[in-house]
C-alpha cells in the first residue's frame, strides 16, 4: 500500500516506510526530527519543472504530463519504490501545503498503476 502525506504532519505506527520524494529538504525540519527512512531527492521533479510549477491548480494537468515524462527517465528509482511498497506500506513524503497537487500524489499514481 502507498500513501502520501505532508512531512510536517506526525509521524504514525502506520506509515511503514517513510521516503521524502523531494528535491529540496523541508524548511523547519530538523534532519534528526523527520524519521525519515529514505531521502529519494532523484526521484523528485526536476527544478525547472518544479519552479514552473509554483503548486497552482490551473497549471496541475499540464505538470501531471510532464513530471510522468520526467518519471520515464528514472525506472531504477520507481522499481525500488515498486518492491517496497510490495513488501509493506510505503508513505511518499512530501512538503506542499497543497495535499492534492504535489508531486507525491503524481508518483503515487504512477506506482500505483505499475505493481
């Protein structure tokens, strides 16, 4: 099972593993506090894709398209989320205040999509 969640909500018995899918680490998150299990910063969007992409619903379509492009390049890091999530729940970690349109809740949909 895979699920997203904001890094600056509480970690719980229930996130299994915890993988932050940023490039940039979290403002107010200390390295030792996030209980963080991976750091997959690889698999984040690129910057310029990121920058483009200031979390703006009008524009989440067209970042939705382009981030999956972005996610073809990168199969070695989507299969080793792939197994994970196959052996137990694997929470995407994320910094956005906006829940729905981030990047985590576009990888969780494509590794959803291939287990």
């Amino acid at each position: 099972m895979i699920k997203t969640k904001r890094i600056y909500d509480p970690p719980s018995k229930d996130d299994g593993k915890r993988v932050l899918v940023d490039r940039l680490w979290p403002r107010g998150i200390k390295r030792d506090d996030a209980r963080i299990d991976e750091w997959l910063k690889d698999i984040a969007p690129s910057d310029e894709l990121r920058k483009w992409f200031p979390h703006e619903p009008s524009k989440w379509q067209e970042f939705r398209k382009r981030y999956k492009e972005e996610l073809q390049g990168r199969p070695n890091l989507i299969e080793k989320l792939r197994i994970a999530a196959k052996g137990g729940r694997v929470t995407l970690l994320f910094a956005a205040k906006d829940k729905e349109h981030n990047n985590a809740a576009v990888l969780k949909e494509v590794l959803e999509h291939r287990i």
